[in-house]
C-alpha cells in the first residue's frame, strides 16, 4: 500500500475509533478495527488505534492499566517555546507480561509511546529475535526520548518529536543469551545481527509513525528513531 493511502486508511480508522456512532457504522460496513490489544498481532489499524490512544492520557494510562503494563506517573512541564511533558509517563520493566530492561534507565514518554513500546516489544522485536537470532530481547540500549531540540539539534527549522517525548531512540539489544546487538555495529552486512535490525526497523513503521535508521541519514547512523504521530517516514 502506498504511503497515501495508508495515511487515508489510518486517518478513516482513527476517526472510527474516536466517534461511537461512526463506529457502529464502521462495525455495519464492516470496517471496526475493534480495541487494540497486546495479545493481537500487529495489522493495518494498530498504528492508528495508538494514535487515538495517545491523544488522551487517562484513556491511555486504563489501556495500560488493564494490559498489565507497568508505568508511573511524570510531572507534567512546560520548557521554552515548544517543549511540553503533557500526561507521561515512566515505562517500567514489566511490559504486560514480558519484561524488557530499558538502559540506561527507564524512558519517560508520552503515554501512546508507551503503549507503542509495550506492542513492539510483544509483536515486533521479540518475534524477530526468536525467528532469526533464535534467543529473546531482555533489554533495550536507548539514547534517551524527551529532549528539548529542534530535528537534528539545528537551531531553526521542524521541533523534533523529542522535545514532547513522543519518541524513542533505540541503540541496541541486549538478548537474553548475553548477546548484545548495536545499530552503529550490527547494521552493515547481511549477517543475522544486520538481518534482525532491518526486521526490526521495517515492521517497527507498522506501529510507530516515524522510523528513521541509518538508511535515513548519518544522523541516525548509530539508533533507530521511533516516533508516534508527527511526518509518516519509514526509512
Ligand atoms: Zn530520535
């Protein structure tokens, strides 16, 4: 499906998700992507099911709640011009049922991150890992997610996504064999290593909105960047 018509379909579902009455009329023609649930593969309408997620932090806060997924509550705050930590949260280890350790330390995000993180965990990675590296992920490597900058830290132009926690970036696995994994190390070649990262990357643009890697730019040479709303790139 072309990037258009996949932001159609997402924009169709998220306006289906949102609105009871449309919803009954999506469900009559056939089109109700029902609720979002860890235990449901990853399909068309999940990206926009956490999109409609996100948007509300309480509602998202009682998905997390119910789907056993561990996180605590941040102190909302506002920081310069276009900074902003509105309703999130800190994820913990315990993702509904899979643990992951986060390194160096627990990530605060906006809540539909979180939600995000908790069904990549459980759909994407973990499935990878055990199809191609035949081990389980136990930890994820990360530089950080709320951060105060523009894209690429210019002093003009588009606020990154970071600088509302609305996305992760992602350096590396840690697997529960010992091995560990890195974007910077791993991702030239056609090794198992390289193999699962570009798994990783092309199936992470399912749930997330953006997925830069280091096919993107230098930028992104050594993390993928996983963002939930914002332009729709997968690269
Ligand atoms: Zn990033």
């Amino acid at each position: 499906m072309g990037g258009r018509t996949r932001r159609g379909a997402a924009i169709l579902l998220a306006a289906v998700t949102a609105c009871a009455p449309l919803n009954q009329l999506g469900g009559r023609l056939g089109l109700d992507p029902g609720p979002l649930r860890l235990a449901d593969p990853v399909d068309s309408s999940t990206r926009a099911k956490l999109l409609v997620l996100d948007r509300d932090p309480a509602v998202c806060r009682a998905w997390l709640k119910g789907e056993g997924v561990a996180v605590s509550s941040v102190a909302d705050r506002t920081e310069g011009e276009f900074c902003s930590l509105q309703g999130a949260v800190r994820l913990g280890a315990d993702l509904g049922g899979a643990r992951l350790r986060f390194s160096p330390a627990a990530p605060v995000t906006r809540c539909g991150v979180a939600a995000a993180l908790a069904v990549w965990r459980r759909r994407v990675v973990d499935p990878a890992a055990q199809e191609i590296l035949r081990a389980g992920v136990s930890g994820v490597d990360h530089f950080g997610s709320y951060a105060c900058r523009r894209v690429n830290n210019a002093a003009a132009g588009r606020v990154s996504g970071h600088a509302r926690a609305a996305a992760l970036d992602v350096a590396g696995f840690r697997l529960s064999d010992g091995r560990r994994i890195t974007v910077v190390g791993d991702w030239a070649g056609n090794d198992a290593e390289a193999r699962f990262l570009r798994r990783v990357r092309d199936e992470s643009c399912r749930v997330f909105s953006q997925v830069l890697s280091p096919d993107y730019n230098a930028v992104h040479h050594d993390h993928l960047h996983l963002e939930l709303g914002g332009y729709g790139l997968c690269r």
